[in-house]
C-alpha cells in the first residue's frame, strides 16, 4: 500500500499508511528501530477484524519523513497529533513496539484526552533507568550499538553506516543471518514467510534514505526523552522473557515505574513473536484498557 504524504506545522514531510474502515477508530503504531512505515499484514487484519483503522508513519529521517535534528522522544508525540487532525480523529489507540515503546508512551503522556489506552511491545526502557542495568542481556549488535551511541554521534554513525550496508537490500531469507546474535530461538521460529517478508522491507525502506532516522532514534534513547513517566495514562507492557533485543528486565522495570500499568510479561516469548503473530491478544487487552 503506498503511503501518503503529510505536511506538518513546521513544514516537513511525514510518510503516513492508513488502512481499515474510515469510520474506525485509529489505532496509532510506532514501528520499530530500524523501521518504516511498511505495514504488519497480521496486525491489519487482526486491527481492521475489531473495527480499528491502522495508522503507521515513519519517524523523522526514515524513508521519506524528513529529518527533524535533534529530536528527542517526546517529538513523536506533536507528530502524531498532528496526523491525527489530518484524520479528523479525536481520539485514538497507541501501540508502540521495540523502539516506537517510547515514542507510544511519550504520545500517552502528553496526548491526554486522545489517547485512550497504550501498549507498550518489547519496550525499552530509561536508559538512565535507576536499579536497571541497561545493557545486560542484550546481543552482541546491539551492546555495541548503544555503546556507540553513548559515546556520541560521530561514532553512532560510523557504527550504523557498517550496519546498514546490508540492511538496503536484505530479503526475508537472509534476515536472521543479518540480526545475528540478536534472535532467540521463539524469534528464530517466528521470522519466516510474511513476516520476516515485512521486517525485511521495513529495514530496506528504514535505510534508504541513510541512516539518519536510526540514528537519531539512537540518540534520542540514550538521552532524557522529554518528558515523564508519571504522566503516562492507561498502559499495558507487553514483554517476553527470550527477547535478546529488549531483556525482559526492561519490561519489568517499565511495568513497576509507569502508573497503574498493566504487567503482560510472558514466558516463551522473544522481541519479534508478538508482532509475528499479528498481535490479536494485545489489541483485545488494549481494547479492553480503554474501556471500549
């Protein structure tokens, strides 16, 4: 499906996907880091069978969203409302999985009032989270990832211009040999047919433009993200205890420090299984936290 241009107050191009009845209440999704606005096939049919309307976009500097320097989390969220007024909508669903998490609990924190209910899916967390040791049970990539982007932009971005060589042009195929020490065995099983078909064309567009919207992602996780986790409404913190991506920790964290949220941490689970299959589960609980 072709994405849609939107222009924002400030005069940028946003990439935006709609699909679903037009009637349907928008459920927002905030894809992953390296991501795009590439839809989830599974998450469509699974949020158009509830009557929802999905919207995905690409955060600043993915695909073709413009650049916005130095963002920090909290931008997601005038972003959203922005295309929000686009739809017409008032009111809206915030899923935000990997690194959209803290771009989906920025939008609930300062969307007060539209946003009726967030999940969190595979999560991180603060990276200055206290009592949480950020990096621990992470894969190789990704301590090496964020280790870079600790030490500064410079370094982030000789470290991602490496990484995204072969994410440009990588299939569904070769996708687990990309990620590397990044899949558990649940994601490993998981990343096969469509879904690995998507991820592998998220990342193609994520990355082809450059790696700016990576890299600012990056950035902005490693920094204060704008604003506070006691402003966040109605939330409920997906996570799985074999993600190699986000430990579990993280979710655990998340699910004890933002208010009243809903622990949805399950065995078995890696970063990617929720997502593969297509997210019915976590839509109902959604669904249900908002009191639809």
């Amino acid at each position: 499906m072709p994405s849609d241009e939107v222009r924002l107050p400030d005069g940028r191009r946003l990439d935006v996907v709609v699909s679903g009845p037009a009637d349907g209440l928008p459920l927002v999704f905030h894809h992953g880091t390296p991501g795009a606005a590439v839809p989830v096939r599974a998450m469509e049919r699974a949020a158009h069978a509830r009557g929802l309307r999905l919207v995905t976009m690409s955060r600043p500097g993915y695909a073709g969203s413009d650049r916005q320097a130095g963002r920090d989390v909290a931008a997601a969220a005038a972003d959203t409302r922005a295309v929000l007024a686009g739809l017409g909508a008032g009111r809206c669903l915030i899923a935000g999985w990997s690194g959209g998490g803290p771009h989906a609990l920025a939008c609930s924190a300062l969307l007060r009032g539209r946003c009726l209910a967030t999940a969190t899916i595979a999560g991180v967390a603060p990276y200055q989270a206290p009592g949480l040791d950020w990096l621990a049970g992470m894969g190789p990539e990704n301590v090496k990832e964020f280790g870079a982007a600790a030490d500064g932009e410079a370094s982030l971005s000789a470290f991602l211009d490496s990484e995204a060589a072969g994410l440009r042009t990588v299939q569904g195929a070769q996708l687990a040999a990309e990620l590397g020490g990044l899949l558990s065995g649940p994601d490993k099983a998981a990343l096969t047919g469509e879904f690995a078909d998507y991820l592998a064309a998220s990342m193609r567009s994520a990355c082809s433009q450059g790696i700016a919207g990576w890299r600012d992602d990056d950035l902005a996780f490693v920094a204060g993200w704008g604003f506070g986790l006691d402003a966040v409404g109605p939330v409920a913190v997906w996570q799985g205890s074999e993600d190699l991506m986000v430990p579990t920790a993280h979710g655990r964290w998340l699910a004890k420090h933002l208010p009243g949220a809903r622990a949805r941490l399950r065995r078995g689970e890696g970063h990617l299984t929720f997502t593969a299959s297509g997210i019915g589960p976590v839509l109902d609980d959604l669904i249900d936290l908002a009191g639809l």
